[in-house]
C-alpha cells in the first residue's frame, strides 16, 4: 500500500504535495516531546527494572516477533513500537547492561554516553573532516591525545575513535603492513609472535589486511599465561636464521579469556633489538592504567609502536567505542590517506594528516567523540577510577570467597578476571563444570561464562561492568553455591 500524492496541476504543487508527506520526518517541538517523553520514561522504566530483571534469559523465541512487523507505508504508534522493543529485544538473551553479567567482558554502559549519542544524532556533527567538523574534529583528537598520554605516547601521536577493539585492532595491523612495507611477495615469509591469550580478532584482522599466510609463531607463557620475552627472542633468531621476516609482535595487556597482562616492558627490548612492530592489545586491560595499584603491570607501554584500548570496556560506555593510538602519524596516514576528486576543497597544504577520515577507513561515520566527552566532562574522571578500582577489588574479594565455597581456583588475579571450577568428589570434573554453567544459565539470575585451558574447563568472573557492586559478586557466589549442591545432590 503505496501513498500517492495528489495529482497535481503543476510542479510546485506536486512538490508541496509530496513535502506535506515527508515532512511528517521533522516533527516541531510538541511532536519531539511526544516521541521523547515515551522514549525517555521506557528507559527509565528499563534502568529501574535492572536489579531485579534477570540477567540472561534462555528462551529466544520472542525476537521472532519482530518478524510479524514489517516494514510498510503506514505509521505504527510509539507505544506498540516501544512495547514491541521491549518483548522481542529487551527481554530474550543476555542483558548487558546488568550488574550480574560478569561473562566475556562487560562493560554495562552509562546514561550520560546514551546522552551523548542522542545529542551526537539530533545535531549530526561530522568528525571525519576538520574543515567542515572542526569541533568535533578537535573533541576527538584530544580524546585521542588523552588516551596516548595515558599509555606515555608523545604528543605527535595519532590514532582514531572506531567502532570497537577489532576494528581498533583491524587499523593498527594495517598500519604495521605499510610502515614496514609489507607487499604481496613479502606475506608468505612475514612473521607475527604472539601468544594463545591473544585475541582471536587479532587473527582475524591479519586475514582482513591480506595478511592471511603470514606466519603465526605462538610462544611459550609463563605460569600466568604472560608472553616469555626470552622465548620472543630466540623465535625471531630462529626465524631469521631461517629467512622468514620477523614483522611484528603482539602483546596482550589483559587478555580476555584470564586477564594476563605480558611483561610489556620486556617484550618492548626485544621487539626494539630485532626491528619488529611492536603492537599491544590492551582492549580489554587499557583504562586500568588509571589505578595506581595495577599501573606496575602495564610498565613499557610506551615502547610500543600501537595500543588499542575499549573505551566500551574499560569507561564503562555502551558498545560502539574502541580506540587506537599509534606512535607514527605518518604511518598511520600512509595506510589510511585518500584522494578524492569531490573532496578537494578539504585539502588545505596538500595533506590533512590530522583529519581522522585520513587515519581511518571510515568517511561518513557516527560521532562517536561526544558518547565518550560528555560523561567524561559532566562525572569528571574520579568516578570511572573509583569504579575500576571497585572491580579489581571485587574481584579479588571472588576470587578468596570461591575458594572458601570449596572451588578450585585459577592464579591470583591482575585484573578483574578470575578462574575457578569444582571438582567434584566422583565423576568427569569438565563435564560438570559444563553442566554447571548450562544450569546458570537456566536460572538467569546471573551471567557467567567457561572456557578451556589446557584442555580443562574453567568457569571465567569479569568484573567491569559499571553496575557490579558487592552485592552482585555476593549473589553470583549464592547462585554458584546453591547449583553446585543441587548438581551433587542429584548426582551424589
Ligand atoms: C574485547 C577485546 C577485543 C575485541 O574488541 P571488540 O570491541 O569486541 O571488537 C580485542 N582484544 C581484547 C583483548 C579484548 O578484550
């Protein structure tokens, strides 16, 4: 069902006829009101539901409703629309902005970025281009700056605000191909060292990048699963000796699967004797710098050559925000620069080495600044600080609560993940930690994830999602002591 204009008599008519429709696209402030007065108290409504809502729901056949809606001519009413949202979106799955989501890593998401992002939407400022964004060209770049000084990059450096840590980490790989120029004959002998804790988007952006058949060299860890620098060091004389091309290395600070943080400074000599890149993925790990109690373990940052950090991580923000930093402008502008007929009046002095549409491979893109600047500026940093040194704590506080509880617990965590499994007095212990953690998630109460280290599963605890308190950790512990009794009573 189509809506025809009227026929009309001549052209402007026609126009006006058809303005009359679209214009329905740009309500006045009473229509405004009408949409965001609905929007607003659903939010809230949502937000005042989250301490008793549950933090994972199984059943996901309510998202197939959004399938009996689809688009058409005719308007629907805010109401259905929210009420919609709210059974096919809201409800089925995991709720990542819970405090009991402590699976992967969480990060909750604050009101005052939703603002930023409503704000960066209604005005739809460009931050690609400082000729037609100076403002929010400069709100990133300095954002950007804050994040480089906080890993001791000078004040040259480069970077840009992507979507989230793989494309973060997708940009960095690029740079590293053409900074040390890297061609098509050159990839088959390239080689990059890292460690199984690396993050497998590290893997994935390689592939991206044309960087397929490089060689992978995984290196030994220690007991912490942290990269062995000696064992860096002979891998690159072996493979040079071998006629391979070292290339780059990739260190993690706060891996996500155990929260190890490699001995950055080390690895930093190393990669500096032998020429290679020096990359560090700290996504996951980055904010933690703020804290003074862990700031010891990221020594050396600043030798790298490229950092990424997930301001949707570790600031606590909603997904949509990972950042990267690199040392060389030049690097990153030779990997990410663009000609363009239609853009020639943007150029001023040939180059516009500090636009980030020439330090990325995004043009038209969301303004992503102002979801980090406005929380920043309105709770100041002491906030986001106290709050990452809640979780370390919180985790810590897990970590000897759990073990108390009879769990077998991982290492003494560096950050805010932790591992732990029970192993039971009969029986496979694996397959009842699997069955332990499908039972959680049944219940929903709370979120927990497993993973496998040397072929044994362990249950994860991520702490970093900006609503988990003490309370939570405590009903994590409940919900954990409460499954694993009802398991061995019914296995006993
Ligand atoms: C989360 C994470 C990534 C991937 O980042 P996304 O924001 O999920 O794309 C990469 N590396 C590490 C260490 C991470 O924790």
């Amino acid at each position: 069902m189509t809506e025809q204009a009227r026929p009309a008599t001549d052209v402007t008519e026609e126009i006006r006829e058809l303005e009359r429709i679209a214009r329905r696209l740009e309500p006045d402030r009473d229509g405004r009101a009408g949409l965001l007065g609905p929007v607003a108290a659903h939010a809230d409504d949502f937000l005042d539901g989250l301490v008793d809502a549950p933090a994972f729901v199984a059943d996901k056949a309510p998202a197939r409703e959004l399938r009996d809606h689809d688009v058409r001519d005719a308007p629907r009413g805010l109401e259905e629309v929210l009420e919609i949202y709210r059974r096919a979106v809201e409800e089925p799955g995991l709720k990542p902005a819970s405090g009991r989501h402590v699976a992967y890593i969480p990060g909750g998401g604050i009101y005052a970025a939703a603002l930023g992002d409503f704000l960066a939407a209604v005005t739809n400022d460009y931050a690609g281009i400082r000729f037609t964004g100076a403002g929010a060209v400069e709100m990133e770049n300095q954002l950007i700056r804050w994040m480089a000084e906080l890993v001791g990059y000078p004040a040259d450096a480069a970077g840009n605000l992507a979507s989230g840590g793989s494309i973060a980490n997708l940009i960095a790989v690029v740079t590293a191909r053409e900074a040390h120029d890297l061609g098509p004959e050159d990839v088959s002998r390239a080689v990059v060292y890292l460690t199984e804790q690396a993050h497998h988007c590290v893997d994935k952006a390689l592939r991206i990048a044309g960087l397929g058949s490089c060689r992978l060299r995984y290196l030994a860890m220690d007991e912490g699963r942290r990269m062995l620098p000696e064992a860096l060091d002979r891998a690159v004389e072996e493979d040079r000796a071998a006629g391979l091309r070292p290339w780059m290395v990739v260190a993690s600070a706060g891996t996500t699967d155990v929260g190890a943080v490699d001995p950055l400074a080390e690895i930093g000599r190393v990669a500096r004797a032998h020429g290679l890149w020096y990359h560090v993925d700290a996504a996951y790990g980055g904010f933690f710098l703020l804290c003074p109690e862990v700031r010891h373990l990221f020594r050396g940052i600043g030798s790298s050559d490229s950092v990424v950090v997930d301001p949707h991580k570790g600031l606590f923000l909603p997904y949509g925000l990972g950042a990267v930093v690199v040392k060389d402008r030049d690097a990153m502008h030779r990997a990410h620069r663009y000609r363009a007929a239609y853009m020639q009046d943007a150029v001023v002095d040939g180059r516009v080495v500090d636009d980030p549409a020439e330090l990325s491979p995004e043009l038209s893109k969301h303004f992503r600044g102002l979801r980090m600047w406005l929380p920043l500026m309105v709770h100041g940093l002491a906030p986001f600080r106290a709050g990452l040194r809640e979780k370390l704590r919180l985790t810590r506080y897990f970590h000897r609560k759990v073990g108390q509880l009879g769990f077998q617990t991982g290492p003494e965590p560096e950050l805010s993940v932790t591992t732990y499994r029970w192993v039971p007095e009969h029986g496979d212990a694996d397959a009842f930690n699997r069955r332990l953690v499908e039972r959680i998630h049944e219940d929903g109460r709370v979120f927990v994830s497993s993973t496998t280290l040397d072929g044994t599963v362990w249950l994860r605890l991520a702490v970093l999602s900006v609503r988990t308190h003490l309370e939570d950790v405590d009903r994590v512990l409940r919900v954990l002591e409460e499954t694993v009794a009802g398991l061995a009573e019914r296995e006993g």
